[in-house]
C-alpha cells in the first residue's frame, strides 16, 4: 500500500536530533518502515481490516509538552478506591503532576521510557525492541522508531509487588490530528509477581492515532497479570501489539477489553520457549455504529509440557463489525502440551459483521489441543422466560447481553478491576440504570 509517508520522515529527523544510544535501532526501524509501508488487504493478516483511514491522514508525531487535565478529568477514568503504583500519559507526554511513583519496593523500577533511554542501561538495552519483531508488523517497526514516552519496569528476583502497576493512557483533542507510540517494556526476574494495568481513555471525541507496544520477558517462575482497557475516542483509531517471551514455568494471565476507538487492531504474540510456561488470555470486546475492532493471536507452543488458554467474546451491535483471528502453533517436539481456544460472538444487528477464524498447527503427535467459535443471536427462550417475568423487552435483552459479557467478566481474579468493566459493559447497554439496580439485587 503506497501512501505519503514524507511528515513521518519530517518528524523523525527532529526527532533524531537529540540523539542517545538507541539512534541506531530507530533508524533501522524507520528505515524497514519506508520500505514496507502501511499493511495491505492483501495481506493475510490483515485481509478483513483496511487501514487506509489511518494511512491517509497527517498525524503530528512529536509532544514534547503536554496538555494540561484537571484532576476531576483525571480521577474522573482513575479506578476509584484503587491503592496503585500509577503512570499517568496526556496525549503522549508523560505527567508527574498526575502520576504517583512513590514507595517502591526495592530495587524495582518503574520510570517513564524518555527518562530510561537517557541512560546506557544494560538491562534495558538488552531488551528493549528484542521481543516486538518490527518486521512482522510495520505498525512495530513505525512505534520503535519514535519511541518517545511509555513505561519501563523492572522487577527484581524473588520480588513480589503487591500494589498494582496502573499505566494510564489520555488523549484529548489537539489543534490537529496526533499520533502517539507509546512503549512499554515489562521485565520480570525468577520468582517475581506484579499486575499490571494498560488503560488507553479518550477524554472527548477527538481525532487522534494510539500506536502502542508492550514487551515482556518473563525469568522462571515469573508471574504476570496483565490488563488492557481500551476505552478510546469513538473518532480514533488505536493499533496495539503485545509481544511476550516466557522462560521455564512462568505465566502470563492476558484480558484485554476493547470497548472504544473508530478502527481497532489488538495483537498479542507468545512465546512457549520453555517448559512448564502457561498463558491465559481473555477478551472481551464491545461494537457499535461502525466501529471496526480486529484481534489477533498467536501462541507458539516452542517447547514440551507448555499451555494455554484462550476465551474471546464479542458484543457487536449497529453496523460494527469485528475480527478474531486466532493462531496456535505446535512445533516439532513441543510433546505432551495443552492448547484450548473459543470465540464466542454475539450480533445483536442484522447489519453487524464479525469473521473469526480460530487456527491450529500441530508439528507434534502427543498433544490436547482444542477450537471453536460460535457466532448467534440472544436466547429466544430466555428471552420469552424474561418477558413473562413482566421485564420489558428492552431491558430483557439488555440482561442477557450483559449475562453474556459476564461470563468472561467473572474470570477476572482481581476485584477492583472486575468491579470498573462490569459499570463499564452496563454503562454500554440500554437501561443501565435497571440493569445496575438488577444486577446489584442479586449480588
């Protein structure tokens, strides 16, 4: 797909003035960009979402001062009540003036990216643009280039991190459209837990690009909890890639939740590269009008005696339509592994579209693997039983989208976050104040 891509090359240059160690990298990476130019339709990975509306559009590409938002914007999409360690980003920029950084455990950091690139750390060095492979999407390669702002985190063996990591991503309308690339790099020693919390808010309706990616490396017996809550402007278009590397007998528990943005793309990528490595991934996303939203996963099952677990629903409404692709890959010696994945998709429009195409690859003989998908309507039955109960129609179907949501929902362990996308999912649906006085007489 040939597109302008001469206000990319512009700000790079300006970019590249303040230059440090990781110069290099950007330019490869800038340079593999102008070579592949945006994805293609004709493209496999990318056949059933156009992203020409992204390509054609000028987004400014350089922030190096923040719009300024009151605290009752900020607290306003905060998780209320949540004791957490929290990053807060407008519109790109880092901001102190939000963010609360204070009393971390020992020898554990988490710094905005900019402050991290500034020094020569080996550790970050070593890891930083070494999981997220440009060449497989140009949306990597075109993030690594201008890397700017983001989160670095580095949790030290045997290290425990009991208060939740909340990274928090705003954007607000600008004078002109705006693109920001956020960077997060995740790096978990042996024997060390944390929770962390991507949270990408449109303040208003504006126009803008979110290009994110997220690295991790998880040591031995490293445990993650990782959320993702996408809640962009309807008028923006957000493309996210998250791309983990797992070491012997760690886990990754995934629940990325999808409920704004105009055109969406969610990317995660896995790698089982030693045994005993498990992930969970869950997903839940939510469409209306014409939103667009895709997602793609990919496990590679690299060693023996490794798992996963897959379980994506989607809610599409009005003449939305969605994505899910699926992928899982056995390979050659990976034995005596587990692999189980379902989508499940609920079209509450005719009008509404989803294709979903769960994959698996198996190089290996002793394995249980499993897919499917299901793609349907609400329950008439229960429909019908819910009527009879003298509850009016509309509020009826209501309840049993928001039952459907929920049966994902409920799988989220941890209470503060599970309480936000439940208000969150009703807070979509018609009736919400019935359907939260409903579901908090039976709770």
């Amino acid at each position: 797909m040939s597109f302008d891509l001469d206000h990319y090359i512009s700000d790079f240059d300006q970019l590249q003035k303040n230059d440090n160690w990781f110069s290099e990298q950007r330019q490869s990476a800038l340079n593999l960009f102008k070579e592949t130019g945006f994805p293609s339709s004709r493209q496999e990975d990318w056949r059933y979402t156009d992203v020409r509306p992204i390509a054609k559009k000028k987004f400014s590409n350089i922030h190096e001062h923040a719009i300024s938002l009151s605290n009752k914007e900020v607290d306003a999409v905060r998780f209320q009540g949540l004791d957490c360690i929290e990053l807060v980003f407008i519109n790109g920029v880092f901001c102190k003036e939000h963010s609360h950084l204070d009393d971390l455990p020992a020898n554990v950091i988490i710094e905005n990216m900019a402050d991290a690139l500034k020094e020569d750390d080996a550790l970050l060095a070593k890891h930083l643009a070494h999981h997220a492979d440009n060449k497989i999407s140009p949306f990597t390669a075109l993030n690594t280039a201008f890397i700017q702002h983001g989160t670095y985190i580095h949790v030290p063996k045997n290290t425990v991190i009991e208060k939740p990591i909340n990274i928090l991503y705003l954007s607000k309308a600008d004078k002109s459209p705006f693109a920001t690339h956020p960077r997060n790099l995740i790096i978990m020693a042996e024997h060390s837990e944390a929770t962390v919390i991507e949270s990408y808010v449109g303040i208003d309706d504006g126009d803008y690009f979110t290009n994110a990616v997220t690295e991790v490396a998880l040591s031995a017996d490293a445990i993650l909890k990782h959320y993702k809550v996408q809640q962009e402007s309807l008028n923006a278009y957000h493309v996210g890639n998250l791309n983990v590397v797992h070491g012997k007998n760690s886990k990754l528990e995934s629940h990325s939740i999808s409920l704004g943005g105009s055109l969406v793309r969610n990317d995660i990528h896995s790698q089982l590269a030693a045994e005993g490595a498990e992930i969970v991934m869950n997903g839940l996303y939510m469409t209306t009008d014409k939103q667009h939203v895709d997602n793609h996963t990919r496990v590679d099952h690299l060693k023996p005696n490794t798992f996963s677990t897959e379980n994506y629903r989607g809610i599409l409404n009005g003449k939305s339509r969605a994505v899910f692709n699926g992928k899982v890959i056995v390979h050659k010696d990976a034995q005596k592994i587990e692999a189980h994945q379902n989508n499940a998709n609920l079209l509450l429009s005719n009008d509404a579209e989803i294709d979903t195409k769960p994959e698996l690859e198996i190089y290996a003989d002793d394995v249980k693997c499993s897919h499917g998908a299901t793609v349907g309507q609400l329950d008439q039955n229960m429909l019908f039983y819910l009527r009879s109960r003298a509850i009016d129609e509309e509020t009826a179907r209501s309840l049993l989208t928001y039952a459907f949501a929920d049966e994902l929902i409920s799988n989220i362990s941890f209470i503060p976050i599970r309480n936000r996308l439940e208000r969150l999912v009703i807070g979509q649906l018609p009736d919400a104040a019935l359907i939260r006085e409903f579901t908090n007489e039976q709770s």
